[in-house]
C-alpha cells in the first residue's frame, strides 16, 4: 500500500501559502483488495536532505493509529515567512506492516506578516482625471517596467512575490516566469489582493539579471460586468471599478550559499513606459497589438531604456476621486430601488495582502480550426467547431503598418454573419498591426478573453490557411477527475457540452457567461451547479478561494448578494436562492471533499445570514423580497418568489444543522434543526395537499419540495407521481428554470419514477438538452432555445442570449449519482454507495432507453468507478473502489444466489458481504478494490413506452381563471383609435392602424407602450389581453404607481404561444399600493435581420378578482 499524490491545502507542492496550520492529505494505492491504513506518520522537513535522512526536524508525527489521509494538520514547529518544508509519509495496513515512505512533496510559506514585504506598490505618473464619459470607451495602454540587477554569488534559492492591483505578466532574463493568465485574479480589491509566489532559482544568471513586467487594467480599473450597459460604476462608465491608476508590486528574494542574501523590490528606481506595443487591453473590449512598436530585448540585459520614465510610488499619484452610481435597496416596502451617486476615492489604497489559494488560469488546449470562409475581400470567418473561452493563435505575414481587425463570436446568423448581438457592451475585438517581418508573424493577446466558435479576420493580407487561426482554450486549471459515457450517443455529447461549459466559466470564479459584458460570479447559478462541478474537476481550492470572495461580499443586512466579488449594485443586493449560495456552496465543498475546514471559516458569515433569513420570515415561512429572479427561465407559469424563499429557507436551514454538526455546534445544530422543522410545518399547513400535491401548479414547486425534504415520507410517492402527471400533460416535457431543473430528475428517480426522469435526460423535443445538441449546441445554453434552425435567433432578446451557460447542465450530477450511482455516503468519501439506477426495457419509444454507462470519478481518495450493462436478463456492474474505503454495492435483483463476482458465486467471498435483500435490490459491503458483479435481472419490462405529445398551452390562462362576473375596472379598445392613442408612450414598436384593425410590429429591442389609468387600482388584478399571434411572443405587462418606477417587482411575463386564432391571454397582478400606469411590452425579441414580431390586439381589459 504506497501514498501516492501527497497535497498540502488541496494542491501539490504550493508555492508561499499563507495557512500557518496547513494540512496534508494523500491517497493510498494497493493492487491488493481490502486494504486499509491502520495508522500512519508524516515527518516534515527543513531541508530535501534532512528528509532524505528520515530527520523531520520540523514536525515528526511519529507513528498516529488512524485511518485518516485528509486534512492532516501540521502539528509541528511554528511556520514562518519564507519556511521551505519537505514531508513525507507511510501508512500502515496491519501492525505487522514494514511500510515504505512515500515520494517527497513540499510547500514553502508565503510573506506572512506586512513588515516580509520591503517591495512598494509602483505606478506610472498620472496626472489624468478619472474618465467620465460613458459614450467614449477609454482604452489606457498596457504598461512595462524593468530594472537590472546583478547576481554575483553562487545562488542557493530565488524566489519572486509579485501582485498587482491589474493584471501583470513577469519575465525573468527575456523568459516568462510561470503560465498564468490575469493573475493575481479578481478580489475586492478595496479590502484584499492575492499574491503570487515563484522560485525562480534556475532563472537567475550570474552576473547581470533583468526584470519585467507588463500591467494592465484588469479587474481593478477596466470594464467590468454590465457597468457601462446600465450606467453604474465609477462614473456611469463600468470602468475604474476599485481604482483608476494599475499598480504592480513585485519582490525577488535570492539567497546565496555563502549564507548572505539579497532583496530587490520594486521602487523607484524602476522604469516604466506605457509606449509598447500593447496599446489597448481590456477583459471585456479586447486586446489592440502594435508589433511596430515592439522592443526587443526590452526584459534582458543592455537594453537601453533612457526614454522611459522613472516609475512613482503608487501612492504618489495623489488622491483621485470621481462619483460611484450604483443602485439601492428600496427604503420600505413596494418601493423602486434607485440609482444614487457618491463621491468615492479611487487613487492608491493599499489592499490586505494573502496568498492567492486556487489554481491558475491557464492555457490547457489547443483547437484548430476546422473551416474557414471568406466573406468579402481581406475578411474571412474561421470556425473552430467548438464553443470555448480563451483567445487565439494568429498567424500572419504582412506589410508593416497592415492592421488586422479580429471579431468573436459564438454563432452565425443564417447569412453567415457573425453574431455579436449578444454581446452587448462588450466589444470582444482584437487589432493586431503588422510589423512586417518577411518570415511571418505570430500573435496571441495577453490580457483579455473571449467566448466564441467563429473567428472574422478583416483586413487580412493574402489568404489564410486553416493554420492561420488557433484556439487557445483558458480556464482556471481544476484538474478534470470524471468521464462518462453510455449507449445513447447524444448523451455522451451532452456530458461534453456540460464539461465545455464549466471550463469556459471557471476562470479564475465560477461566471454565468464568458462571452458577453457580464462575466460575472452569479450565485444562484454556482449553488445550483457546483455539486455537477465537483463531479467533474477537482474544485477544493478553487472554490476555496471564491468563498473568501463570496463571504467578504456579504450585505450589511447578512444577505449574500447575486454575485461575488461584488463591484456594483444593480437591481437589489440580493435575490432568494441566489443569496443561499453562500450555505449551499460550502455545504457542499465539505461534502465533496470531508473539508471542515471551509464550514469553520464560512462559519460568522453563514450565521450572520441565517439570522437575516430568520429575521425576514414571516411564520416560518419566505416572502417575496429581493431581485425577482426566482425560477429564471422557467417555461409558462411562473412559481412565487415567496414560495421558493420558504423552500430555501428550509435547504438553508437544514444544511446549517448538519454543518454545526460537523463542526461540534451542537447548540446551533438543534436550533436549526428545530428551524427546519417549523418551516415543513409551516409549509404542509399553508401548500400541501391532502393528496401529496403542492397547490403551487408548477413543475417546479413540486420538484422543490420533494429536494429540499419538505413532504412528509408517507405522501412523497403522491407527490412525484401528481409531479409525473404534470410532465405528462405537458406532453411529457419539463417546464422548469434554473431552479427546479436540478433537482427535477433526482426527485422523479427517487420517488418511483426513473424511466420518466431517463426519458426527460434522452428527449430531443423542445425544451430538453437533446434539442440544444439537435441544434447545433457544442456547450450548454442560457435558453433551451437560444437558436433554432427554424427561427434562428428570433424567439429570444438576442441581448439576454448566451450560449456558455452552466446552469442547465447541473443534470450532470444526476448522471454520475443516479445513472452511474456514484455517491458518497457521507462527506468525503470515506464510505461510497454504488447505486447504479436503471430505467425499464422499452420505457422510452422514441429512442433505447439507456440500457449502458460507463462512468468514472477520480475523488479526493481516489478513482471510483462504475461501469453497468443490462443485455437480456443479466445485469452486470463492473466497480473500483479506492484504498482505505468500503462500499455499499446495489444490484437490482431478487435473486441473491445469481449473484456472481469475478465469475464465482459470493458466498465466502473474503471481501464482498450480502448485507439486505428486498424485492428488487441487493446490497452488498464490498471492501477497496477492484471487482466484476453479475446477476439474473430484477428490472421488468416498463409496461408503457413514453413519447412526447404537444404540450398544454399554458399561455392563455396558466391559472384557471373564470372572469365570470368579476368587474372591469379599465379598458383599452385597440379598435378605436382615439383608445390607442391613450398608449401614448412608445419605445421601438410600431403602430399599424387599418380598417378598425390594430397590429404591432417590433422596430427595435424591448418594444413598449405604456399608459395612465383613469384611477387607481389596488388588489388583485386581472389583464386581459385580446389578441392574434402567428408565431410564439414572449410579451409581458409591468405596472407602477405615481411614485414608482416600472421594475421587474411589478411585471407578468411570459410565452405566448402562437395561433392564427384571436385568444384571450390572461395576465395577474398584486398591487398592494394604488396603480396609475400600465406599460405593455409586446415583443422580448429582436432580430433585424429575422422576422419582425407582429401581433394583432383587439383590446387589453383590467379586471377586479379581488380587493
């Protein structure tokens, strides 16, 4: 038995970590089955020989009986800045063991304390005020900074400790130090930076020595997020977030074997020029590369640098101070947020510094490109055949001065175009200018990042060759730890897509979208995916790092806010299951990896949230309040905002319980548990049915309260088949949003209902993952129509479009822990069930039903694996189970005495136990190892075949409404000009009136009309809208008072489903304050180049349904 892939703090031998108390894992190899580590030691030493000698003179365990291998806490001698530790251990599997040591690992710690640092943060002289002109995009150049030294003694060590308040590259002699992107990643800059440790022993030459750096604006002064779209942030720009001026601070520590030593910082002594080649870089805009203005030998020695500048103290740039707009909370209740400006410093403050704890952004693959087509003289569209985040390879030969324009783009419109609508503010386009050099040319941005498949190429000279563009894909560099496939081909291309996906969204923090100007860590869209990302990467220490951005984004009302790191607000500062990331995510790191550590640490924060949770309820139960996100892009009804904060609430609640559990809480455990247990009273007395049903008539509002264990044991059977009879009404075909898809499948499978869950994952009808494949999908998409070979890009606002979008592949978590039956049985690991769930023969009449998988997970402990095939009546299963682990195994069979393992019947098996039999399973202990089950099957034949039928259009009356003598409080007769002409307030639509008919025609993005009402109007509501529309709308009403503003508080939207018969749409509302304005926007979609929307209205009808 050999400890293999020893780790301190999650990663392999760290450079300067800054955990004074680190812990150490690793895992345990044996061919052998059943082995298991009966006691363990670990020394730590000083130095390689030290180690090599068995002294660990920093820390000896001696021998520790205990089968733990993770998050072993070093116990030795106190750790200071700068220490070099090298360790070791063995494990024992029985007393009689003679075990061997482990190959050596290490880790060095960082600069712990502030006074470590003797470097300063250094800057360029600016004298320029902060931009404020929304309307001109500002661009700054990328900045160098050099300086020489020279070595001139035998070094023994180097190290570099480099941050920036920016982006920064560091070279070394003309070479690169390390492969990282953007580092040293995005923080709150206005409270923490990370740093970055390097050993650069192998680098130092003797003699001369020279240093550079290029910055750039980054995180800390670019364009980030949707600042510049919705006129927040400094300015009304989106720009200069947490600073106006980058600055780097970078210190080379060498040491001699003479035992001397010698610092160099950065001070001002450096030089600097912002006149290279790097003219524009910006995450979100693009990078702008003048080769004529390189300068060779710029980092190296002898370089003559009289022209550049002396570089300044950072904070010599003085104070600089603009006006910071950003929205805010309403100051009582059914009152608009608002848009208010404050003075606010963004010259140098010097940040807290720790050392950066995830993994890198990282160039991991290359992608060549597979098509390239020419559009018009010098323009040419490459298509890389993939849709991934990163940038590109450019391979030219051209005459100095010849720019090149680069565009990205993750699909084509009909006509070839590229499709850039859904980028919105985000530029997304490259320069490169020639400089001529007859052997070619090669360019690759350093600064920015884009998502796309298509590559357009203006201005181009000559003509290219496939070669001539390469995709270059970006991403924090998780290690992939899974793979799956199975007999039905589209579902083995949507695990890839689901794997894409994650990769093009995990740079540097889990983002909704890497393509359009957002790119932004969105909570609700993590919680609801991160258990599908722990499935498939190793994410300990990258979401390790984006809790710390999580926790220190906490609202001053203990609400964790939409998205982290938090530079804005836009809308309120927090919406229901989006603010609950900050208990699901940790819960669910612990549960991935066994790591306490992460609930200790999120612990003041996790409870200063669950005391604003308390604090809002009302009986134990949500309300609606916050950002109404909710289910987002669910399909028809829309399920309450105040139903899904009590379903949140009790997840909250219960998941805080087993946290303080875990952490010897014991108190605080009871008092959640005893919170937990009102609100599923609570909620059974105000939603549950008699029947199991819940009277909230949504997919998703069943689905919810099955995951979060909210329906009695007794009723949930009821519950998921009134869930089954929904989907089959609606043609067998989910209507769920970002919420209720996750735990959709895992409710259906658990409560008796898995052929339909396997059908749902294998349908090709709209709206399923097998119609975004049928539709040319390569990742997963915001919407499950986001483009349509029928109809292009016109069902959707093309602005609210992104195809890079996690939060529909969080079924990837059911297909490992239901189709695979991959799961552990407690946090970490330790014990792994192995429940591979099979749908019926002849479940599914449209396509085989999965009769295969083959699935592997690389855990923290090691590889599990579970590979299953159903042929006939025999079942056989194929598992791996890791070192120091045991498992429990279920065969779906009746048949114990079937039940062979290796070919011989387990009866005596040294290490495979029957342990229960019922009706349809068996279930086995079976010890580490290796091993190959078969048994006589126990799965019968389903006795229907699913299909797909048309859905139950919803769109007219979702709620069953009879307006039967209720009373109409105002009416609009679209027949009647002078009754149009009350809608006087119009934006991008067009008014058609002939011959007593009324049509509207979408001229341009987010059409509106809107109007006063004769009188206030309170209660609940009722509009009617009496109109024809050929094709699927998705239109929607907004109301306000005289006092308020139209907000996404007060509005009803949905899909209203085409038909060439005039029908009555009914739309709800709940207005608690009076309604004197009324605003109708007919058309969500815009596509100039695609059919205009177009509907008919007869009249729109307000009716009381009650006071």
């Amino acid at each position: 038995m050999t400890p293999t892939v020893l780790r301190c703090e999650y990663l392999e031998n760290p450079l300067g970590i800054d955990a004074t108390t680190p812990r150490l894992s690793w895992r345990l190899e044996s061919e052998q089955r059943g082995q298991r580590q009966v006691a363990y030691q670990v020394l730590v030493a000083s130095t390689e020989e030290n180690l090599a000698t068995d002294v660990g003179d920093l820390w000896d365990s001696g021998r520790v009986d205990s089968d733990q291998t993770l998050f072993v806490p070093y116990q030795g001698k106190t750790l200071r800045s700068r220490q070099q530790c090298f360790w070791k251990v063995r494990s024992w599997s029985s007393d009689a063991d003679q075990p061997r040591w482990s190959e050596p690992a290490s880790w060095s710690m960082g600069l712990l304390e502030n006074d470590d640092w003797q470097a300063d943060y250094i800057s360029y002289r600016d004298t320029d005020p902060v931009h404020n002109d929304p309307a001109e995009l500002h661009l700054p150049a990328a900045r160098q900074y050099r300086r020489e030294f020279a070595a001139s003694k035998t070094v023994e060590r180097a190290t570099i400790y480099c941050t920036a308040l920016g982006v920064y590259e560091l070279s070394l002699n003309g070479a690169r130090v390390g492969d990282a992107f953007f580092a040293p990643g995005w923080t709150d800059y206005r409270q923490r930076a990370y740093y970055n440790t390097y050993d650069v022993t192998e680098m130092i030459l003797s003699g001369g020595n020279a240093l550079g750096l290029w910055v750039a604006d980054g995180w800390y002064s670019g364009y980030v997020g949707f600042g510049l779209l919705t006129g927040i942030g400094t300015e009304k720009t989106g720009r200069s977030t947490y600073g106006k001026t980058p600055s780097v601070m970078a210190q080379l520590e060498i040491h001699y074997t003479d035992g001397t030593h010698e610092t160099i910082g950065t001070d001002e002594t450096w030089k600097v020029s912002g006149n290279g080649p790097i003219e524009e870089a910006d995450f979100l805009m693009g990078e702008s590369y003048d080769a004529t203005k390189e300068t060779p030998g710029w980092n190296e020695t002898g370089f003559d640098d009289h022209d550049w500048e002396n570089a300044v103290l950072a904070k010599d740039n003085g104070s600089k101070t603009a006006t910071f707009y950003q929205f805010r909370n309403p100051n009582r209740p059914n009152q608009p947020v608002r848009k208010a400006g404050e003075k606010a410093e963004f010259g140098f403050v010097r940040p807290k510094l720790e050392a950066f704890p995830g993994v890198p952004v990282r160039i991991t693959e290359e992608v060549p490109a597979k098509k390239v087509t020419p559009r018009q003289p010098g323009t040419f569209i490459f298509d890389l055949g993939q849709n991934f985040a990163g940038i590109i390879r450019l391979k030219v030969k051209g005459p100095a001065g010849q720019r090149i324009r680069i565009r990205y783009a993750e699909m084509l419109h009909p006509d070839g175009r590229i499709m850039t609508e859904n980028l919105r503010k985000a530029r997304a386009t490259d320069y490169y200018t020639c400089r001529g050099d007859e052997n070619g040319e090669v360019y690759q941005p350093r600064f920015t990042f884009h998502g796309f498949q298509y590559v357009e190429v203006s201005n181009y000279p000559g003509t290219p060759t496939l070669d001539s563009v390469t995709g270059l894909v970006l991403h924090s560099d998780t290690p992939m730890v899974s793979s799956f496939t199975c007999n039905d081909p589209m579902v083995n291309r949507l695990f890839q897509n689901v794997l894409w996906t994650q990769r093009a969204n995990f740079i540097d923090l889990p983002t909704d979208c890497p393509q359009r100007d957002e790119r932004m860590g969105w909570t609700g869209d993590a919680q609801a995916y991160i258990a599908t990302a722990a499935y498939n990467a190793d994410i300990g220490a990258f979401y390790t790092k984006w809790m710390r951005e999580l926790m220190e984004s906490q609202r001053p009302s203990g609400a964790f806010p939409g998205y982290a790191p938090f530079p804005f607000q836009h809308g309120q500062d927090f919406g229901t299951a989006w603010a609950d990331a900050g208990v699901i995510c940790p819960w669910t790191i612990w549960q991935c990896y066994g790591d306490t550590r992460i609930i200790e640490t999120c612990w003041p924060e996790m409870t200063r949230f669950m005391q604003w949770r308390q604090r809002t309820s009302v009986n134990d139960l949500g309300v609606a309040h916050g950002n109404a996100w909710g289910d987002w892009l669910a399909q028809g009804v829309k399920t309450p905002l105040e139903y899904i904060d009590s379903v949140y609430l009790a997840i909250s609640a219960k998941m805080m319980s087993e946290m303080a559990e875990a952490i010897g809480r014991d108190d605080a455990a009871q008092q959640y548990r005893e919170q937990f247990q009102r609100t599923k009273a609570a909620f059974a007395d105000k939603y549950l049915r008699e029947d199991g049903s819940v009277n909230v008539n949504t997919q998703t509002a069943q689905a919810l309260a099955l995951f979060a264990d909210l329906i009695p044991e007794e009723k949930r059977t009821a519950t998921a088949r009134h869930l089954a009879n929904m989907l089959k009404a609606n043609g067998n075909r989910m209507a769920t949003g970002f919420l209720g898809t996750r735990p959709l499948l895992p409710v259906l499978s658990a409560s008796g209902q898995h052929d339909l869950a396997t059908f749902l994952l294998q349908s090709r009808e709209f709206p399923s993952w097998g119609y975004e494949i049928r539709n040319g999908a390569t990742t997963i998409w915001e919407r499950w129509d986001s483009y349509t070979r029928e109809d292009a890009f016109g069902r959707h606002n093309a602005a609210m479009n992104s195809f890079s979008h996690y939060a529909f592949g969080a079924v990837c978590e059911w297909m490992f822990r239901t189709l695979a039956g991959i799961q552990s049985d407690g946090p970490g690991y330790k014990k792994i069930i192995i429940r591979p769930t099979v749908p019926s023969p002849g479940s599914n009449a449209l396509h085989e039903p999965i009769n295969r998988v083959d699935a592997t997970y690389e855990s923290i402990r090691g590889m599990i694996e579970s590979h299953w095939k159903l042929e006939d009546d025999r079942f056989e299963l194929g598992v791996r189970i890791p070192t120091n682990t045991t498992a429990t195994v279920f065969l779906p069979t009746d048949d114990a005495a079937s039940i062979t393992e290796s070919g011989k019947s387990i009866i005596s098996h040294p290490h495979v136990r029957l342990i229960a039999q019922t009706d349809q399973t068996c279930q086995l202990a079976v010890q580490s190892g290796e091993y190959q089950f078969e048994c006589a099957s126990g799965i019968a034949p389903a006795e229907e075949a699913l299909t797909t039928s048309e859905p139950i259009d919803n769109s007219v009356n979702p709620e069953g409404i009879d307006l039967t003598g209720l009373k109409v409080v105002a009416s609009w007769d679209f027949s009647n000009l002078d009754e149009i002409q009350k809608w006087s307030e119009r934006e991008h639509v067009k008014v058609v009136f002939k011959n007593g008919k009324t049509k509207l025609i979408a001229a341009g993005p987010d059409s509106k009309l809107s109007t006063k009402l004769p009188q206030g109007l309170t209660g609940s509501l009722v509009i009617k809208l009496r109109a024809t529309n050929q094709d699927d709308v998705t239109s929607q009403f907004y109301w306000r008072g005289e006092r308020q503003s139209f907000s996404e508080q007060r509005q009803s939207k949905r899909t209203l489903k085409g038909s060439e018969k005039t029908r009555d749409y009914l739309f709800t509302l709940n207005a608690k304050e009076a309604i004197r304005h009324l605003r109708f926007d007919p058309f969500d979609s815009f596509d100039p180049y695609a059919d205009k929307g177009e509907m008919m209205v007869s009249s729109i009808t307000i009716y009381q349904l009650s006071p």
